[in-house]
C-alpha cells in the first residue's frame, strides 16, 4: 500500500489523503485494464503484484505487460507473411503430407495459416549432439560458401582464451569467407549476448574483420530503440549459401557459456543441432531474412537463394515444415501446434525440454493424452540453470504424475538444453522453443516440424541418450520431498504466467 508511508513520516494529511487515493486509484483503474487481451491468469498473476505493490507494479507493468512488438515490427511481419503466401500459393504441399495420417496434414495446414510457410518435400536431416563437432561442422559449411553466410544466434561470443575450439571455429570461418568475398550477415540478440563475459571483445573482432553485424531486439532508448526488454530473438540458424542450414538448440558459445559457476560446478549445456539441405533451407533463410529486414530495414530482394520450381517438386527426402513464432505475430505459432500434436498422440509421445512450464492448455493437452492411454515421457533437468523456473517447473510434478506420465531428470551438474518432441511413429518435432510462456509469447523461436517413421526412428538414439544417464522420478519421490521445497515451488508458480 502506498497510504502508510505518509503514516509513518511527519507528513501533512493532505499528503496521506493523496496517497490514499493514488493507492486505490491504481488498483481501480488497472483491474479494468490488466485484463484485456490476457488470458486469466496472466491477469490475475499481474493484479496480485499491483494489488501487493501499486507503485513498483505499475512500473512493472509499464515495462513488461505488452508482449506485443512495435507496429513497425508487426507491419514487418505481415508484409513478409502475406508475401511469401503469395509466393508459394501455387505448391502442391503443404497440405500433402505422404502417407501420414490425417492429423498430420490438418497440422501442416494450421502453421501454412498461421506463419505462411509451406510444408516441403525432398529435405535431409543430420542431427548433431556432440556440442564441439556441430562447431566444427558449421565452420567446414561456411568454409565452402561461395556467395552468402546467414547467421542468427540468440547467443554470440568468441571462446575464452584457456578454451578454444568452439565459437571460435565458427568466427575464423566467418572471417576466411569475408576475406575471400563471401557476403556475411550476422545478427545475435543484444541482451543476451551482452550479459556474456568478453561481449565487448567479441564486437571488436567483428568490426576488425569488416563483418556486417547487427544487434537483434536492442535496448537502446538513447537512440531510439527500445521495447520490451524481455522480449527476445532466441532463435538459432545458419545458412550457407542457401543450400545448407542449421538449427537447433545450441548457442555459438562454448559448452559452459563462459561462466565462474559452470567452471566450478564442471556444468556444460547439452544440445542437439541438425544439419539441413533441401528446400527448407529457403523457409530457415526467410526466417533470416525477416528478422534481417525488422532491424536493418534492408529486404534483402534478390540478394539471397530461391529454389526453382523443380526443387519442390523433388519427392525423394524427408517432409518437413519450418514453424516461425514469437511476438511479431499475432498467434503463438508453436503452442498451437504443439497442442495440436499433443491432443492427437494415440501411442506414444516423447517430450525433451530444459524448462517445462507449461500453461493451463498445455497441461491439459499432456495430461489428456496420458489419461487416455498414451505413454508419454518427459525429459526435463534435475536441477535447471535458472532458479525461478526450476521451482515453476517443479510445481507441475504433481499433476503430471498423477496423470500418469513418466518424468525422467537429466543429472546436474549439466544443463539438458535440448528441445524436442516426438509423436508415435509419424511426427518429430525440434529447434529453440522451450516448453514455457517465455517460448510461446515473448521468445521468437524456430522450430522445424518433421514428418515420417525415419525422422522419428533419427531422434529415437538422441533420447536414449538421455534415457541411460537420467532418473526416474516417482510419484513416492516426490511426496516425500520437504515442505519448505513445496512452498517455494508453489511461490514461483505464480511468476510463470507474467507476460
């Protein structure tokens, strides 16, 4: 309450009646504001902090309630939207998904109307989980590249000097292209690079080699760029020439993300990374492209690789689908989807996420398909990086044991950083989407959908990767742990519908 505060200080009373009514009229005024456009219990979520702190809930709010980028951002967005629309209008796919079951095309056909990105045939896929070996293999891509190196990365820093041999096979890369005449982009996001021991350095490097670079979501009021500043790029994505891309989960950053903490607790990040040909490398381009186009202004027209009429047509690979989403668009892409698949589970269904905090929809969607006889396996960390979300996430245990899902813990000190998901033999879904409201409302993110026996079987050895080093939690386990934990888990549950 504001009112107090006259109380207790040798203040007129006039002063305490105006904080009287700036404290009531804060709380009147924004239970009929908070409301709008949330889902309840993001609202209730907000007005529980103004209710308990008018003044510093109001900033809060100021600062971090809209989800929603710019209008010039948006209008972006939409532009590139209905334009690629336009562009891929007249392709077979996506709404032929081979022999897959009906489900599978009724999902190709909500993100072809949701994002405009066609689903594709005539694709390969190679996934990578030794962190130092995808480096090495984007470094030997960019190497080859004859015309055009795209690079986006929520995460960009050089390798510390008592640790090479990660991001820094990617710089050198990068700068033997521009030295040879290569075109290089790069965009990284700005606050999460920042927050990296050596960022400065890391820029300098950059502007010596001459490399093209841009801040992706900058903070910077002073000079006019500013949103929320929570709102972040965390997608991750490399192409080469348009011919060969990347995506995943992993940041171009060494394994313990140059941390005291990790270098003391011996913690690495483990990812997965897929290589990619075929024309989904043009929708992971795009994807470039537009986030290239919101913070340069530069529409890149003409300056990038097209596949021909012929590559679409080609039928012999893997079907896939890129699946953009974040807050330039008006739905949240990916938690659409992922419900979608979810809710259409028959067998088996196989979740690998490092944050889990899922809302009301998605609990739903998970829970359902364990009650209805589906076996459904999450993979989620021991103990996860950040302590906040590892109490949320830790709050849903309950409910999802009592569904009757199995949880399996990967063992800290490490950081199971891998995203993905599979649905019996049909769907495999990966990228840089987590499981949480970050990922679905305020996080642009890439996922790739991925269609067919062969895509699923590919991922089957990721997961029992995980499977032989991680525990099994059971509901015994869990109801036996302390009071004090429940609480807090508890606490940090109500932080996981902030938006």
């Amino acid at each position: 309450m504001l009112w107090p505060v006259a109380e207790f200080g040798s203040y007129p009373y006039w002063l305490t009646v105006i904080f009287w009514v700036l404290d009531v009229g804060i709380r009147i005024l924004l239970l009929g504001i908070v409301p709008g456009g949330r889902r309840p219990a993001v609202a209730m979520a907000w007005l529980l902090v103004i209710f308990f702190l008018p003044l510093p809930g109001l900033v809060l709010f100021l600062l971090l309630g809209s989800f929603r980028l710019g209008g010039q951002r948006r209008s972006r967005q939409r532009a590139v939207n209905e334009a690629l629309g336009q562009a891929t209008a007249h392709l077979r796919l996506p709404n032929d998904a081979g022999m897959a079951p009906r489900y599978v095309v009724s999902a190709a056909r909500l993100t072809r109307n949701l994002t405009s990105f066609p689903m594709l045939d005539g694709n390969g896929f190679e996934f990578i989980t030794d962190y130092r070996a995808s480096m090495r293999k984007m470094a030997e891509d960019i190497d080859r590249a004859t015309d055009y190196v795209h690079l986006i990365f929520y995460i960009l820093a050089d390798d510390p000097e008592d640790r090479q041999g990660y991001s820094s096979m990617v710089l050198d890369a990068l700068e033997r292209a521009k030295a040879r005449g290569v075109t290089v982009r790069i965009l990284f996001d700005h606050i999460a690079s920042m927050r990296v021991k050596g960022y400065r350095k890391m820029r300098r490097r950059l502007d010596a080699a001459g490399l093209e670079y841009h801040l992706a979501m900058p903070v910077l009021p002073l000079r006019g760029k500013y949103q929320r500043p929570d709102l972040r790029n965390h997608r991750k994505i490399l192409v080469v020439d348009g011919l060969v891309g990347y995506t995943g989960s992993q940041n171009l950053i060494e394994p313990g993300y140059r941390r005291a903490s990790s270098r003391r607790l011996g913690r690495e990040w483990v990812d997965l990374m897929a290589r990619i040909t075929g024309p989904l490398v043009a929708s992971l381009d795009i994807v470039f492209v537009t986030d290239w186009y919101a913070e340069t202004g530069d529409e890149l027209e003409g300056k990038f690789r097209e596949p021909d009429a012929t590559e679409y047509e080609v039928d012999e690979g893997s079907i896939g689908q890129v699946v953009p989403s974040g807050p330039g668009f008006s739905n949240e892409n990916n938690l659409r989807l992922f419900n979608h698949l979810f809710y259409s589970a028959r067998e088996r269904l196989v979740v690998v996420s490092p944050y889990l905090v899922p809302d009301d929809s998605m609990l739903y969607a998970l829970t359902t398909a364990a009650q209805r006889g589906v076996e459904v396996e999450l993979f989620v960390c021991r103990k996860a990086d950040q302590f906040m979300v590892h109490h949320a996430q830790q709050s849903y245990y309950d409910a999802l044991l009592d569904a009757g899902i199995r949880i399996y813990r990967y063992p800290d000190p490490n950081v199971l950083h891998s995203k993905l998901f599979t649905i019996d033999n049909d769907v495999a879904v990966f990228g840089s989407s987590n499981m949480d409201m970050r990922s679905f409302s305020l996080n642009m993110e890439v996922s790739v959908l991925t269609v067919g026996s062969e895509m699923v079987e590919a991922l089957q050895p990721v997961v029992e990767q995980y499977r032989e080093v991680s525990e099994e939690l059971t509901k015994e386990q869990w109801r036996a742990r302390p009071r004090a934990q429940r609480w807090t888990d508890n606490v940090f549950r109500l932080t996981s519908a902030l938006q």
